[in-house]
C-alpha cells in the first residue's frame, strides 16, 4: 500500500493484548485493560492486509503476547494468509519456555525478546517483577524448537543500562542472537532527555572491547536498524530519536482495541472494530477495512512530531 509520501507500507505490527505482568519503569499502563481482538478478527484484518494490500510482514506485539491462552492460534491465523512472508513476535520472553514450541509449531519464525539488564538485581528493578533466568531459558527454548531468528531488543537507558553494552554483546555472542540497542523514546515529556545515550559513545565502547565495527549491508527496507557484525554477533542500533527513519516508514500499528495507529508517535487513530463487529457481508466488510487501513496510511505524517496528539501507552500500541 503506498501512502501520500510515496512510501510502501507493508509491515504491520499487531497488538495482541494491553495486559503485560510487567512494570517498567518507562511503560506502564494506568489504565484498566480493554477487550481486545480475537484470533478470528486478527485473522480477518492480516487477510484483508495480505491478500487487497500487500502487506508481507506481521509482528505480533502487545502488552505481552504471551499472556494470551490463544496465541498459537493467532499465530496460525496469521500464517494462514500466503502473502504473508514473515511472522514474528516480540515478548518479554517470561513466558516463553513454555510456549515455544507450540509457537514454532504454529508458524512463529522469529522472536524479539525485550531485555534491558544481564544483571538479575538490575532486571528486577526496571521491570517491577520478573526472573531474568525465566527469560534467558526463553530465548535457549525458542532455539530448540527452531525459531530460527531471536534478537534482543534492549532500550539504552542512560545511567541505568548503558555500562552493560558490552556484556550484551558477549552474551549474543554466546547465545547466537543478534541484539538491537534502541533509543528510549519519551513517550511523555518529563524524560526528554535525561536517559539519553549517545549511540557514537556506544560505538567507540564497543570499538576498544571488539576491534573495528563491520558493516553490514541491508537494504534499509528491512528495518530502521543500523547494523554492524561485532565480535562475530550482529549488533543494530535503532536511533528513532537521534535519527529518524520516518522517510523510509513502511509500518502501521493495530492497537490491542483494533485502531490503526499511523505512527507511533504522533497522527491519528481509525477505528477498524466496528466494522470488524459489524453487520456488513463478508466481502463488504473486506472492502470496508482495505478504505479504513488506506485513510490510516495516508494519515501516516512525512515526520513525526513527538506527543503532538498525547501519548498513548506503549502497551496498547506494542512498541
Ligand atoms: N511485552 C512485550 C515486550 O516486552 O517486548 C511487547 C511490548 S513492549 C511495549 C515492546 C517494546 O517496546 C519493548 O522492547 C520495550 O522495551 C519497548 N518500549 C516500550 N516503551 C518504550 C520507549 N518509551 N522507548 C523505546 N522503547 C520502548
């Protein structure tokens, strides 16, 4: 789907559930959870994605994914639409061992699982709960059972976590994970800047432990991370704040009420459920969300404006 900024939209990133047993200190949510979409409207929204608009990837997010009973089923759903060439999820990994191999079974090929401390004192802390071995096994478990693609998503959060980049590369490398260090983003204005990081600091860090950083080509379709072979481990770096991807966007957002969100950070919402829970005979309500998702996509804004329509929880837009 191409919006008015010329860009190819083709990457949608579905918020399964705003409920996460999670608290960290930079996403929480107040709010009560709402209901969210079942596996069969998940099923319809990506079919209608794949199939009238070209969508090709999808990424299950939330809340935490892994806290929904049905989610194997959801990932079936997914994979059952053929266009679709991708399927991934992103999770806290506290569930995981659990889960995986009913995942992979399903059709899950890669997971990011968010881990921001390798130090369990450290992890209990900015996550209010949590056992950082529950993760870890995670991640060894989702290698088992053949999910062939497992990245660490850990959000650099200046004084706090910046001092273990290094450890985080040498437990990608013992893992066999890529890891991806992501700007934190302020989703309000207190923190504006007080736990940023420089990315090039981090670099030269990496640099005098690992040698000269490699660069490794992608066609920058693939994603807004930057990517360099360190040690042996592919590390990226993802800089939505100090550099902006925004004119090679190519997402839109389900949020877990299903709202098309156009940009993470600022633009509209349109509502999809309403029709998804409507009346409208089955090839009309197909033709009714492709209209939804492409107003959704031609409200996507050329660059973002931080807050400029309020925050709304991570957990409800899944990152
Ligand atoms: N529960 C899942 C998890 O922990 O990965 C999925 C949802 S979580 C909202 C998705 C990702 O968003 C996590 O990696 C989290 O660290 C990241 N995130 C949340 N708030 C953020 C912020 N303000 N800036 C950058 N990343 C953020």
């Amino acid at each position: 789907m191409i919006d008015r900024f010329h860009r190819n939209v083709t990457y949608l990133r579905i918020s399964v559930t705003d409920r996460c047993q999670m608290s960290c200190s930079y996403c929480t949510l107040q709010e009560e959870p709402k209901e969210s979409l079942s596996a069969r409207e998940i099923g319809e929204l990506v079919r209608v994605a794949g199939e009238r608009l070209g969508f090709r990837k999808i990424r299950l997010t939330g809340g935490e994914p892994l806290l929904r009973p049905d989610l194997a089923e959801v990932v079936e759903e997914v994979v059952a639409t053929s266009q679709i060439v991708e399927v991934a999820m992103t999770t806290n990994g506290l569930l995981l061992a659990g889960r995986a191999e009913e995942l992979a079974k399903a059709g899950l090929r890669t997971v990011n699982v968010s881990l921001d401390s390798l130090d369990p004192a450290r992890f209990r802390e900015l996550t209010s709960s949590g056992s950082l071995d529950a993760v870890v096994e995670g991640l060894r478990a989702a290698r088992r059972a053949g999910i062939q693609r497992r990245k660490l998503n850990v959000v650099l959060l200046g004084g706090v976590n910046e001092e273990e980049v290094v450890e985080f590369v040498r437990f990608a490398i013992a893992e066999d994970v890529e890891v991806r260090f992501i700007e934190h983003m302020p989703m309000d204005d207190s923190r504006l800047t007080s736990w940023r990081v420089d990315p090039d600091e981090i670099r030269a860090r990496l640099r005098e432990e690992f040698g000269e950083l490699q660069p490794v080509a992608t066609d920058r379709s693939g994603g807004p991370a930057e990517l360099w072979l360190v040690g042996g481990a592919r590390v990226g770096f993802i800089r939505a704040i100090s550099g902006p991807f925004c004119d090679r966007c190519n997402r839109l957002r389900v949020t877990s009420e299903g709202k098309i969100r156009s940009c993470l950070l600022s633009g509209g919402e349109v509502d999809l459920a309403g029709v998804l829970r409507g009346t409208l005979p089955e090839e009309e309500r197909a033709s009714a969300l492709a209209t939804l998702f492409q107003t959704a996509a031609d409200a996507k804004p050329p660059v973002y404006e931080l807050m400029r329509d309020g925050a709304v929880p991570m957990r409800q837009l899944g990152g």
